[in-house]
C-alpha cells in the first residue's frame, strides 16, 4: 500500500470521526508529542483522550470506512448525502496504526465505522482490525471499539475480548424520537440489545482470568452517545434514559452532542443547538452518576428541558435548601453532595475536618478546599448561616 495514499485516506476518515464524542478528549485537543505534530495533518488526527483512572494517552480516532447505507436525516454520512466516501481494508488501517504506534505517536485508538453491508458484516470487519492489531502486531494499548446496529451476541463477545471499551450510538432516547432522526434505525432490536448483550456477558465472564485483553476484571466499559436537538427529545427523556442504561447495562458514561447542521443532510436548515444545553446535560447526568441523585428528583422547566441560566445542582438547591439550611457539622455524605460548591472530594474532606473541631465560619471551609462562596447560602456553621459574599443569583 502506497503510504501517502494511505495517509490521505487516514486524514479523511479521521476528520469524519469528529461526529463520534464517546470519549473524553483533554484540553488542547490535538497532539503534539511530536516536533512536527502540531502544524501537521497527523496532528489533528491524533488527540488526547482521559482513559478511565484519568491517564492521558495520544489515541487515534478514526473510521473504518465513511460509506454507509442509512439515511439518517442529521448524520454527515447518511447514504443520501453527495460526498466522497473513503474506505480502509482492515489489512490497511491495521498497517498504518502501527506505523503511527512504533514511531510513538500513538498509544491507543478509536475505531469506529459507517455501516456497509449491514451491521454483522460491518461488525465483523471492525473485529478483524481489532484482531489483527492484537495478534498480528501485538498491540496491547488502549483500545475503543464500536458495536454496530444489530451486532450479534457472539460479534459483542468477541469486540469485548479485544477492547478496553466498547459502545452504541442510540442518539436518541426514545422509539420516537429515534424515528423522526434515523428512520431505518430500531432503538430496542438493533441498538439497545447489543448493550445488553455486552452486560449479559460481563455478568457470567467478568472474574474469569484471562477472560479480556485489558486489566479491568469487570471486562471492558461500556458507553453511548446522543444527539441533542434534531429529533425534539428533552432534557428529562435523555436523562431518564441514561439513568435507566446505568441501572440496567452498567452503562459507564453517556457522552451528549449538541446538534450542529451539516450541508447536504435533510435537517441541514434546522439550527445548530446551545453549547450551553449540551452542557447542561452534562451537569445533569454527572448529579446521577457521581452525586446520588434520582432522576426524579431533577428541575425541569414545563417543556422538560434544564434552565439554560442556571446548573442543575444549584437549581434544586435554591428549590430545596434556600430556605432550609442544612447543619454542615451534622448532615451526612448524601446530603452534603447536594451543595453547591460541595464536590465528592469536598465532602471527603469535610468529613475528616469534622473529626478535628467544628466547622464554625466560612473561612474554614475555604482552608479545606471547599468552594465556599456557592455553599453558604444553603448551609448551617454550628446552627448559624455563615457571613458571606451576597451573589446574584
């Protein structure tokens, strides 16, 4: 294979995988490990992604292929769109990731795929990369493999084998909603079963050594990703819906990206969606995943969408605390994390000040690392509410 035809194939395909968010990219984005990285075209293909227990790796992320054969009405890539599609041979981007590897450029990858030939064929191609990254060229890094639409139970068995972590578009949180966005897609056959598939394996699997390429014992982790905005869902649906993935399928991390108009697409006049909504989102799921709230228990405005001017956390504060304060010396780890400016490492540490004195002033809690100026005006200091900085609301 010609290397600069393989390298302009390389750039295409990681350009289109911008439209995949599941994974945690670091600050600055593109890598710059490499004298040259930072004004080349491999620079911007190789980003900076916080894999779980926070280490920071270069990791590739790119398609297989950007043909595929779904119309999906928001998508860069639907079968309607008129674009030049780019297509690897597993053999290929196998050949150049190690390249990028031994050079060291890279340590882990993202692999995903635009659907030709339907899913299981898709599916397997994808696994044919994967296995031949860890057999062929004894890759041992991270690696992030996606799971297609009605990818079967052993296609999911053999993708978590091979990955550190796996995941499912389901871009939308209901049926509905789905069919207004992707119309040839099915949210319960196609999408949510193979998330099932993958909890249904690392329940029988999980502790069997030698069971998964990567050191996690539970076996890989799973994520999804949901487009915000084209299809009219709200704010409560796709919470309700990620709560439900976390309960039922050990769902790791939802990642949420706002809609943007692509040219060329059915919805390519609708407008593009609030930064700030997508950010909302976030706050909102992180209160169901790190802080022990319910789903139930969020402030929706009548639509069922986040207040754009305030988080979520401060929302359901000045509804449930402002005017009844709670005892910072007394209250315990579940309900301090609903104060704002109260994190999981702040409470930790309130709790082991508590064991040296009482918490008298807000000074005290600013020693400690404790955002203080957000937490006084929901809380108690030894039955008093602290002297603070008034602030707008």
């Amino acid at each position: 294979m010609d290397v600069s035809d393989a390298f302009e194939k390389l750039k295409r395909l990681s350009a289109a995988a911008r439209y995949e968010p599941a994974e945690e990219i670091g600050p600055g984005g593109e890598c710059t490990a490499h004298p040259r990285m930072a004004t080349s075209d491999l620079g911007r293909m190789i980003q900076y992604a916080t894999l779980p227990g926070g280490k920071r790796v270069p990791m590739l992320k790119t398609l297989l292929t950007s043909a595929c054969e779904r119309n999906c009405r928001y998508c860069a890539f639907s079968a309607e769109r008129d674009f030049r599609r780019t297509t690897f041979l597993p053999d290929e981007l196998s050949a150049i990731f190690d390249q990028l590897y031994r050079a060291g450029l890279v340590q882990g990858i993202f692999l995903s795929s635009g659907l030709a030939g339907g899913g299981g064929r898709t599916q397997d191609r994808l696994i044919q990369t994967a296995e031949i990254l860890r057999t062929r060229y004894r890759f041992a890094g991270y690696m992030h493999l996606k799971l297609m639409p009605g990818a079967e139970f052993a296609q999911v068995e053999r993708a978590m084998q091979l990955a550190d972590r796996v995941s499912v578009n389901l871009e939308a949180p209901t049926s509905e909603v789905l069919a207004r966005m992707a119309p040839r897609k099915q949210l319960l056959e196609e999408l949510l079963q193979p998330m099932r598939y993958v909890e249904q394996i690392r329940r029988v699997r999980g502790g069997q050594p030698g069971t998964w390429s990567n050191p996690y014992r539970s076996g890989p982790s799973q994520t999804t990703q949901f487009v915000v905005g084209p299809g009219g869902e709200t704010d409560r649906e796709l919470l309700r819906t990620t709560d439900y993935l976390r309960r039922t399928v050990n769902l790791a991390r939802a990642y949420f990206s706002a809609f943007r108009p692509v040219p060329g697409t059915p919805f390519q006049d609708q407008p593009p969606v609030s930064a700030l909504r997508e950010r909302r989102l976030y706050q909102g799921d992180f209160l169901l995943r790190d802080y022990g709230f319910r789903a139930n228990e969020l402030i929706f405005d009548d639509d069922g969408n986040f207040s754009l001017e305030e988080d979520p956390k401060l929302a359901w504060a000045r509804r449930h605390l402002a005017h009844a304060p709670l005892e910072i010396n007394r209250a315990g780890r579940h309900d301090l994390l609903r104060v704002p400016g109260i994190g999981p490492v702040g409470v930790t540490r309130i709790l082991r000040a508590r064991q040296l004195g009482r918490l008298r002033e807000i000074g005290d809690l600013r020693k400690i690392g404790v955002f203080a100026e957000r937490a006084a005006p929901f809380i108690l200091m030894d039955g008093r509410r602290p002297v603070h900085q008034l602030r707008f609301w």
